[in-house]
C-alpha cells in the first residue's frame, strides 16, 4: 500500500508559542508544518519550499504579513489563512483584497483554525465533490472564459487569469449559471462551505479582486454584474 504523502502547512508569526503549539496540533493531525518567525525568511521559504498552504500573521518583523501574502500572490495562487486581531478590521479586509482566502481572528480556537485548514485545503483539491452541472472532465467555457478544474487554470481569450482558490469558486459558481443571481449567501457557501462564517462584505471583496484580475488581460471585462440589495450574476452571452 502506497503512503499518502503528507499535506505541508506553513506558520508565519513572530509569536513563538503560537508557532509551537500550533505546529504540535497540526503534526499531531498529519501535516507536515514549516515555521518562521518573520516576512523575509518566510518569503524565502516559501520560494524554495513550497507548501499546499499557509497561514500569515499581520504584524511581524522584517517584513510584515501585507506585504508578504502580496509578494506571495504576485507569484502564486497558494492557499493563505490571514491572522489578525479582533481591533485590526482594517486589515481583514486589506489581506482578503490582497487575496487571503480565509481569515481567523486572535485569539483563536486551535480546533477551528484545524477546521479552516481542511476546508481550505478540501476546496483546493481537484478530487472534490461539486453540485449537479459539473462538466465532464472538469473544465468549463463560457465564451471567452475557460475553467479548467484538473489544473486550477482560467483563461479569459486565451490569457491566464491567476485566481485564488476561493477567487477560482467564486467565478465558476457564477458562471456554471448564467444569467441566474447567486446572493452573498449562496456565494459564500459555494467557497467556504456552510461551517465557516464569513460577512457580505468578504464576497463583494473577493469579486472585486475578480474583476480586477480579468480587467488586466481584458479591459472591457464586464462578465460578472452586480445587483445591487440582491447578489451577483455571470452574464449571458
């Protein structure tokens, strides 16, 4: 029999004891996990080990979780849960719009930090379960747009769009059903499931970085409308 190869998780904060007893929860669960202490030698780490997820902290040395997680996301579309304090709104949704899929505040529960892990890492395996209307083969087009699920690849006319996990649900629950209004609510338990919560205002962010994702390769892109008090809807061609 064949040994699962274990799933890594990176830990960034410059709280030592979070780092530990963290790290002994997750082995303790059968993941791999990397530690660092600041940005810059996260960043590095990360570059020349890479891992199926990380989770930042905001405040940090040398080179804070903002400026990491946006170096990470020029380079990559690696899962990431955002660690922030109760008092620092500002920065939940500065890290959800620089593309953090998830974020937990301080101080947290270590078994619902375990469970936002699952959950993520479940969402970004090509392995998952999806609805009724999902295309044999795993790939979807609309038009100029591709989702392509065995390789967590969307093109708009041909061009790369680098979508987050939660980004890449996101535009494909809209656009497995044209012309059909998703509200927040239903977006929010496409992408995250229906036992993590998250706010409206989560989702009117994340498709915010959509758009601006698709109007980078395409500036006329207006595929995703938004009806305003209601939801949000892919346009029929």
């Amino acid at each position: 029999m064949v040994e699962r190869t274990k799933q890594t998780i990176a830990l960034v904060d410059d709280d030592r004891n979070i780092l530990t007893s963290v790290q002994m929860t997750l082995e303790a669960e059968g993941f791999q996990v990397r530690t660092y202490t600041d940005g810059e030698s996260a960043l590095q780490g990360l570059t020349a080990y890479p891992v199926d997820l990380a989770v930042l902290d905001v405040k940090m040395p040398r080179m804070d979780g903002m400026e990491l997680l946006q170096r990470l996301r020029a380079r990559s579309h690696l899962p990431v849960i955002f660690l922030s304090s109760k008092d620092e709104e500002v920065d939940q949704l500065m890290g959800l719009r620089l593309g953090a899929d998830d974020y937990i505040t301080k101080p947290f529960s270590q078994r619902l930090l375990l469970e936002r892990i699952r959950a993520l890492l479940r969402r970004n395996e090509v392995s998952r379960a999806e609805a009724s209307g999902t295309p044999v083969g795993g790939a979807l087009v609309r038009g100029s747009l591709s989702l392509d699920e065995l390789r967590h690849k969307c093109t708009w006319n041909g061009q790369d769009v680098p979508l987050t996990v939660t980004e890449f649900l996101l535009v494909k629950t809209l656009a497995m059903r044209p012309g059909l209004v998703k509200s927040r609510d239903q977006l929010i338990d496409a992408a995250y499931g229906d036992t993590v919560y998250v706010d409206d205002r989560t989702i009117d962010s994340h498709i915010k970085r959509v758009r601006k994702k698709f109007r980078q390769v395409d500036d006329n892109f207006n595929q995703i409308e938004t009806l305003y008090g209601i939801g949000y809807r892919y346009r029929e061609d």
